[in-house]
C-alpha cells in the first residue's frame, strides 16, 4: 500500500464529502460534524493533529494540493494586445478620421478626364495625392498602437501589484507544533491556522476551539450583522469573512475554488462568460429581427444560469461581486481632470464645427457663386480634405493624451514608492495624497517605534522605576501577576530569541502583550511552562480585547474548584472595577474611593505624564465553598453572558507603566509636514496625558500654543447636539484647533475623518489622509481620502480598507507619499501647461487659416505629428520626473482649488500669444520678409508642398519644443533648466523628436506636406523657437494677480 511520510495516500473523507459539509449552517453543521464523530475524527481522517498540526513535508503539502486543490482562485485572464488595439481602435474620433482617411485615399486614385482642370493640378500633386490618406492612416495606427501598448502595461503592472499585495498575505498555521506564518496560497486542507480579531480567513474550516469570536460574513451573505461562531452551536468559518472580535483554532477543510467564496466566484466567471455570449447571440437575432419590438433589459442580462445552477449564491453573487466597488467617489485630481477635459472638449468640438462649416462655405462660395462652375466629382476629394482638417482639429483639440499622462505619472511614482515603504492598493491615492491638508495619525507603531518594554511598576505599595526582583515581591501576588499575565494574553504572543547576538529579542504578536511577557522574563520566570500547564483548550471563557471594553478577560478552572478570572486593561477602567488591592507585605486590603484618587494623582498620572502607557493587572476568583472576602461564592457555574457582573468586584495585583519610545525619524517628519502646510492630528485610545506627553515629543503640539486635547467623551459632549445626532456647525467649531484626541474609539474617529472631509469652514476645503491597524478601523480608511495600513502591525481588515499599505508602519514614509503625490499632481498640471498651449495655438492657427486663406496653414498630417509630440512624447518627457525636498515647502492644493492655477495660465496665454504673433507674421508676410513664394492659395490651385508652408509648420514645432523646457516649471521659477539631467527620459525624448523634425523636414516630401529647407531658414525657425525661452523670462516678470481669476477656473 501506498504512503506518505509513514500515512496511507488515501484520506478517510473526500473533497466532494468535504464541500458539502461547508455548505452547511449552525445546527445543521454541528450534527454533520458529530455525524463524522465530530471535529477531532475530521482530523484523523484529514491525518493531521489539532495541537501538532501538519508534517510540513513537502511531499505531504504536494499530495494535498493534488488532493483537495491548491488556495488559489485563477484571476481573469488579461486582456490580449489585439484586443487593446481594438477597443482603442473604437475613439469615434479616430474612428471619423479613419473612414476620412479612406475615402481620401480613394479618390486620391480617382482622376477623370477634364481638359478645363488639367493645367491646374500639380503632376506630384496627382501622383502622390494618395500620401496624405495614407499619412493620416499610419498615424492613426500609432496612435492606437501607443494607447494599446500603455493599456498593456498598466494592465501588466496591475496585476504585479495585485500579486505584491497578495503576496504579502501572510496567516498563522501551527506545523510541527510550531506556530509559523506562512503565505495564504501555501495553505491546504489539514491545516490547523490560529485565528484572532482582524484576519481576513484564508480558507474554509471547522472551528477546534474558539474564544467569545464573532465574524463578519456580509462579503458572503450580504448579512450585516456579525455572526457568534462556537464549536457547539456554529462552528463553520468560511474564507473571505472578517474576524471582528475573538480567537481561535480552526481545522482547514476548503481551499481555493473548492472554498465557498471560490465557489461563487466560479459560478461568477461562468455566469459572465454566458452574460457576454447570450448579449452577443441577441445583437444577432435583433439584426436580423429589427422591426421586432426591442428585447428588455431583463431578456438580455441573462442572470438565470447563476439561479438555476446553485440557488443559495444568489445574493451572494451580488455581494461578491461588489466587494471590491464603491470604495470611493473620483478622485480630487481625476475630478477636476474631467471637469478640464469636457471643457476643452467643447470648445474643440465648436472650434472643429466652425471650421469644416466655413471652408466647405468658402470652396462652393468660390467655385459655384464667384467662378460659376458646375459640380465635378473631382471636387468630393476638396470636401474630405476639409472634413479631414475640421476632424484633425479635434484630435488635436481633444486632450487624449491627459490620460496617458496621469497613468504614466502614476504607474511610475507607484512603482518607485514601493522602494519608499508605501505599497500602493488603489493608484488614484498617490496623487490624492499630494492634496492632503490633514492626516489623523494612529499612536501606536506610527509614531511610536512599537517596541514596547515595561519601564515602571507599582507593585503591593511599592513604586519601581526599575524590574524589581521577584524574590521583593510577596510570592503569592507574584505569582498570580505572573499567572495573570502569561494566561491572559493572546497565546500568538510570545518572547522568541535574538536572531542575531547584537539584537534585542524579537517580539512576536500584540506588542503590549509582549511587554508584559517581557516583564515576565525579566523578573526571572518563565511564562511558557505556565502556558504548557494550562493550554486553551482547557479556558473556560475569554472576553477579548476590542476597542469598547479596553480589556481582556480569561476565566479557567481553579484547582481547588470553582473559577479563576484573570483581567488586564486601561488602568483608569480597570480600576474602576476593583474592589480590592494588595498592599504593603501583600495584605489585602479594601480598594476605596479615596485610595483609588490618590493612585491615580501619584502613580497614574505621573506615569502617563512621562508618556507611557499604563495598564492594571487583577483577578477574581469564584469558590463553591467557604469564599473569602475578596472571592465569590457560586453554586453553580457563573452566567458568563452577563460580563458586567463577571468582570467586577476584582483584586488589583499591579499597576505597570509601558514605554513605547517616540521614533527618531518622526519630530523631522512632522515638522516637514508642517511645513508643507499639513495639519498632523494624533487619534488615539490613550490616556490624555500618555497621548500630550507624545504629542509634545512629536512636535505635533509645542508648548503655550493654543490648541485643543480632548478625550473621545469631551469630544462627543461638544458636536453632539441634545438627541445626540453630530452636527456639523458644531463640529467645524472643533476640528480646526484639534491637534489630539485621546481615549478615542473608532466611532470618534470615523466622525472626525467624515467631518474635516464635509466640512466648508476651510476656504479650499480639506483633503484627509488617515492611518489604521484595527479592525475597527475600516470605516475610517474608507471614508478618509486616502488611507493608510500598517503592514506590520495593521490587521488584514484594516490593509482590506485602505489605500496605501505602510510596509514599515513609520510616519516618515506618509511624508514621502506626500511627496510623490505632489509630484504627480504637479507633473500632470506641467503636462496640461505645455498641452494646452499647443492645443490653442494649433487650433486657432486651423481655424484663422480656414477663414482667412481657405486653407489651414497645418496639414492634417502635419497636425497629427504635433499631436503626437504633446500627447504621447510630452506625457512621457513631463510626468516622469522625480520629486525634490522643495516640493514640501509649498501649500496643499485642496479640494477646490482650480487645476490651473493663475500662474500656469499665465504661462499659457503668454505663450500661446506669442507663437500665433510669430505664426500669423510668417502666414501673412513671411514669404516676403524671406524672400520666398507665397503658400497662400496654392492648395486650392492644386500645387504641391511649399518652403512658406513649410517654414510655418517647422517655427510652430520648434516653438513647441523649446515650450516644453519652459513647461517643466509651474509655479514662476525663473531657471527652467534646474534639475534637467535628473530625467534622462526628458532630454532623449527631446533630442529624438528634434532629429525627427528634421527628417520629417528635409525628407518628408509629399507624405507631410514639406519642402526642404535651406540652412538659413533653419536658423530663423529656430531663432523664433529659442524666442519662447526669452518669452518665457519676460511673462515670469508679469505679476500673477494681474491674471483674472476667472481665466483659472478649470
């Protein structure tokens, strides 16, 4: 027979046995499960250990993923390059000038006899007539091929980030009686995973033994409420739910597609793949049946295959589906980006319109009115050039390179954040982040190194600044303390050994958990061997710590009988609940009022003053027999349900202080932020006092200023109006000089976060970023413009919600996001500087050209090029720089504040009346200041390419390119060339086009309407080119207030 690792290959329960049992519920699950002789038999049959878990062999895991599957949900394959280029192929622009382009193309071969024209149509006009068709075409397919090929990368680059992110999905798996993270794709059926508040489940399993845990399934079943989860009564746990309070141990029996949420994403792909065909197959049947009343929307949807396949994920399917949509409105800058482009797309539109209506008015005017000839069909080819010139008109109009430029700018900052701790989950948030005016930072971890060392204790009346000996310490309260402390914390908490001799142990798990284990350790005991003795199997109840109770409960059995409740928490609440404490000599004695008020005053107080974090140790016992006077007696056992009576009347044991260094990098951070113009707010759980003394350390508050500190009850007490409901004029008295909020719930947070967001009190309006580990965090980070995780120590609730994962879990590294934001922002308005110059320019020189000459001095090919040199070449020169310290000595933008500042359209116009001045000068009296033959009116006489023409088209791309230097500076600095050797990109894109206009020039010919320049009209050219850099110095001395407010309003 065949084995592995010792085991027969054959398991004692299939796939198909185990995908059933997880469709079950509740009771239901519990009697199947016992039907199998309960969970301990399920982990015979899988041959794997509740407490050893897995071999880890490799040839075990392999055999598995044969088995039952790998954890893994095929993503939907990409996008193919054909298909990019055909949906860039459907532009209705490109598309009219597609068909445009033909027909040009056509009647380029169509010459019928006529004696009357001959003598006025060039030979090569004739012979290479089909050039300029052919041109527009070849342009048109570049066009497409760089908008595909851009698709094709970001598409490419989103996948690599999505797989980053997967890839840093780690879960705790107990193998070999060890507990390891690993990656969640490496987790397979047999595994025994440890599950605490705030995970994200892997996979689907049966609960072995659970603590108070509550789940959130509404990812599954739409069901908002969370679900109580207990081997007894619910013990079915399914993958993609949220832990929102508790722990426990489950078995895996469901990975991958086989899993219930990789089920319906199945039923999903399949569901859509017949959508699509059944669209597909009903366009057909409407061709053919047009005078048929239209089909509805409900024939067409063809949702009736996910219903009729499995009835159960009907809902599911709607809830699974939208998981990953509505995280947020558009984006600040995509907003006004849209409010831009539609604007510029009507004015384009008209200005095109105008165009082709004035020419084709001009060409019959002319030919039938004043010439009184008769309609020939050689004239159809006339009117395709002019529709050609008013369809070019628009795709230079149209900013279709604006999106180019914005996913340039951010596919390359998001790919070099990375190197700077910020993991980018939504790309819209890095150039959100370059308008933030507040963050609302966490404490803990972000300002804070997370590093958490008890400092002082208060132990029996005895104050220490140092760890006391144990042998000090009366050994029946040392003892408990010890008990208290290593049973009452999360056992994923632990103490492991240095990696290196040089290095300070490594912390494990809930930090403040492990200081207190450190505490342990250092008093010369050893918390393992408690735990060993008193596993979690055999707790009788836990009460979790979550952001309410600010406390942790575990009750055990005593050895005497009867219970033991062991609690740890904020000391101020704990306190609260004591009844008793021991004191000098370990006496016990009654816990007064008075006593409770002079602790506060001489030991909390002091301590939270030098910033630490204090937290009360203490317990409660529960006797059947004779109780003593700070136990309780119980016939039967406690109501547990009832936690308020529970968790009372408790014996104080210690009081320890715990210090949780501010990070050095921070006070610079804060001060840079400052600086930049951005308000950094402190929201924390902390006592007030812990919370100032960081604060002042931080910088985020200095002293004598007057600034606001407020705990979450005072905070509530001042925006909540008498029915308790938030108002917002009470709120905008509060959140402008808040700078900390302590003893904060997430609730407090959330409303903060929504309120600056929805406040109009700020000129600008603000823009919040807001950072988060908990679980409780979530509708924070969605709410806040951007939202930051720590990727230490943040919950996988928390990295679900957010916008930018914090790798490093340090302040520093939001200051750097900052920095890349703004360096976004700023690269896409240097782009729309240079942009929208060239696209007034070009526009109104086709324009005036069709009116005053009945011809526009820019061909369509010629316009195409230029086209492409601001769109695809300019978008890659401008939005690829990299940010600079200086970036952080101005103020945010805002929400409102237009995208085109004042300074910029100053730039704009200034130019833009510049280059027509020297365009409409060579158009109307060029061929006489250089001696050369007029272009005007040549086109209608048939002729070919002209130097006047020429000499035109070559001073409008020289004073374009040389445009783009200035362009690189938005905010009227004078030296447009700091820093240019920084981007390779720019000066190769630069150099590259430059060597192409001349070749284009001298060897374009009839494909791009030119002549061959002599060296002496090349110097003039550029001697107008090199005018915009002097033009540039002069509009920079222009004062901006000058400027119209209403020419920025974009």
């Amino acid at each position: 027979m065949a084995t592995i690792d010792g085991r027969p290959t054959q398991y004692g329960i299939s796939l198909k046995q185990l995908r059933e049992l997880m469709e079950l519920r509740g009771r239901e699950g519990v009697t199947k499960v016992n039907s199998y002789g309960g969970v301990q038999e399920i982990c015979k049959k899988l041959y794997t250990s509740p407490s050893e878990g897995l071999s880890g062999s490799a040839a075990d895991i392999q055999h598995r993923r044969d088995t039952f599957g790998s954890n893994l949900i095929p993503p939907k394959p990409p996008k193919t390059f054909l298909q990019l280029v055909w949906e860039a192929l459907q532009d209705v622009t490109l598309i009219i000038l597609e068909v445009a382009a033909l027909v040009s193309l056509g009647l380029s071969f169509y010459h019928p006899a006529d004696d009357e024209e001959k003598p006025l149509i060039d030979e090569d006009e004739a012979k290479y007539g089909w050039i300029e068709g052919a041109a527009i075409f070849i342009s048109v397919i570049l066009v497409v091929i760089v908008t595909a090929s851009n698709d094709y990368s970001k598409e490419k680059q989103f996948r690599g980030l999505q797989s980053r992110i997967e890839g840093e999905h780690k879960f705790s798996v107990i193998r070999q009686g060890e507990v390891k993270q690993i990656s969640v794709a490496d987790i397979v059926v047999g595994d025994i995973c440890q599950i605490k508040y705030g995970d994200l489940l892997p996979a689907d399993g049966i609960l072995i033994q659970s603590n108070d845990l509550k789940v959130d399934e509404s990812s599954l079943t739409g069901e908002s409420d969370h679900v109580k989860k207990g081997e007894s009564f619910d013990p079915m746990v399914l993958s993609g739910t949220h832990v929102m309070e508790g722990s426990g141990k489950m078995l895996v029996t469901a990975v991958g597609v086989n899993s219930q949420a990789g089920i319906i994403f199945t039923l999903l792909g399949a569901a859509v793949d017949q959508q699509e065909q059944e669209i597909k197959k009903m366009k057909k049947e409407a061709k053919k049946q047009r005078k048929k009343k239209s089909l509805t929307d409900e024939e067409i949807t063809g949702n009736s295959h996910v219903s009729a396949a499995k009835p159960e994920p009907a809902e599911n399917h709607h809830a699974v589906s939208h998981a990953p949509e509505g995280k947020k409105e558009k984006s600040v800058l995509q907003a006004k980006l849209t409010k831009l482009a539609i604007q510029i797309g009507y004015a384009g539109s008209t200005i095109a319109v105008l165009t082709v209506i004035i020419l084709v008015i001009q060409f019959c005017v002319t030919t039938f009115y004043v010439q009184g000839k008769s309609w020939k069909n050689t004239y159809a080819g006339d009117l395709v050039r002019h529709l050609i010139i008013g369809v070019t008109v628009l795709v230079v109009a149209v900013p279709e390179g604006l999106p180019l430029a914005v996913t340039l700018s951010l596919a390359y900052s998001v790919k070099k954040m990375m190197k700077d701790n910020n993991l980018v989950r939504h790309l819209d948030a890095c150039e959100t982040m370059g308008n933030a005016t507040a963050i609302c930072s966490d404490k803990t971890g972000t300002l804070t190194t997370n590093r958490m060392t008890v400092v002082q204790s208060y132990i029996c009346e005895k104050m220490s600044k140092i760890t006391p000996q144990f042998s000090d310490i009366p050994s029946h309260v040392g003892n408990l303390m010890v008990q208290a402390i290593s049973i009452n914390s999360a056992y994923t908490s632990r103490i492991m050994p240095a990696q290196e001799p040089t290095d300070l142990p490594l912390q494990v798990g809930n930090k403040t958990e492990c200081a207190l284990l450190g505490f342990v350790i250092a008093l010369g005991m050893n918390y393992q061997t408690i735990r060993d003795d008193q596993p979690e199997e055999t707790f009788t109840r836990v009460y979790t710590f979550n952001s309410v109770r600010k406390s942790m409960s575990t009750a055990i059995p005593r050895k005497g009988g009867g219970y033991r409740l062991f609690t740890k928490g904020a000391s101020e609440i704990i306190m609260k609940k004591c009844a008793f404490i021991y004191g000098r000599e370990g006496h016990l004695e009654k816990f007064t009022k008075e006593m409770q008020e002079r602790l506060v005053k001489n030991v909390i107080e002091p301590m939270a003053c030098d910033g630490l974090r204090t937290i009360c140790i203490a317990y409660r016992d529960f006797v059947p027999g004779k109780a003593e006077i700070n136990q309780v007696h119980i016939d039967n056992e406690p109501n547990w349900d009832d936690e308020e009576n529970v968790v009372n009347n408790l014996t104080c044991l210690c009081i320890v202080g715990i210090e949780d260094p501010v990070r050095p990098e921070v006070p610079e951070a804060i001060r840079k932020c400052q600086k930049a113009g951005i308000t950094v707010r402190m929201v924390t759980g902390d006592n007030i006092n812990t919370a100032r003394s960081i604060a002042l350390k931080c910088g985020i508050l200095k002293p004598n200023e007057d600034f606001l500190i407020l705990e979450g009850k005072e905070f509530n007490r001042r925006i909540r109006d008498s029915s308790g409901e938030v108002q917002q004029h009470l709120l905008d008295k509060v959140w402008p000089r808040l700078r900390v909020l302590a003893r904060s719930s997430p609730t407090d947070k959330y409303t903060l976060v929504k309120g600056i967001i929805d406040s109009k009190a700020s000129v600008s309006r603000e823009v919040v970023a807001v950072t988060g580990d908990g679980t409780n965090d979530g509708p924070a980070l969605k709410k806040a413009d951007v939202g930051f995780a720590m990727g230490i120590a943040g919950t996988d609730v928390a990295k679900e919600a957010s916008d930018i994962i914090l790798t490093d879990d340090n302040f520093s590294s939001i200051v750097k996001a900052v920095m890349w934001g703004r360096n976004v922002y700023d690269s896409i308005a240097k782009f729309l500087q240079f942009q929208l110059t060239v696209n007034i320019v070009a526009v109104i020189v086709a324009f005036i050209g069709a009116c005053a000459v009945q011809d526009s001095p820019l061909k369509a090919v010629q316009m195409l090029w230029v086209n492409l040199i601001m769109d695809t070449l300019a978008s890659l020169a401008l939005a690829t720089e990299m940010p600079t310290p200086d970036l952080l000595l101005r103020k945010p933008y805002g929400r409102t504040k237009p995208l085109i500042s004042r300074t910029m359209m100053k730039n704009i116009l200034g130019q833009a009346i510049y280059q027509l001045t020297v365009i409409f000068m060579l158009l109307f009296v060029g061929d006489k200041m250089l001696d050369i033959e007029t272009g005007r009116g040549v086109a209608q006489a048939g002729g070919g390419p002209t130097q006047h023409f020429t000499i035109i088209f070559n001073t409008f791309v020289m004073m374009t390119l040389f445009n783009e230097f200035n362009a690189r500076k938005i905010h009227g600095q004078r030296n447009v060339f700091q820093g240019i050797f920084t981007n390779p990109i720019f000066y190769t894109i630069w150099i590259v086009t430059c060597l192409s206009q001349v070749v284009i020039i001298q060897y374009g010919k009839m494909a791009f309407s030119t002549k061959a320049l002599t060296l002496e009209q090349w110097m003039w050219c550029l001697f107008f080119g090199v005018g915009t850099l002097l033009w540039g110095q002069v509009i920079t001395t222009i004062p901006t207030r000058k400027i119209p407010k209403i020419l920025s309003s974009a």
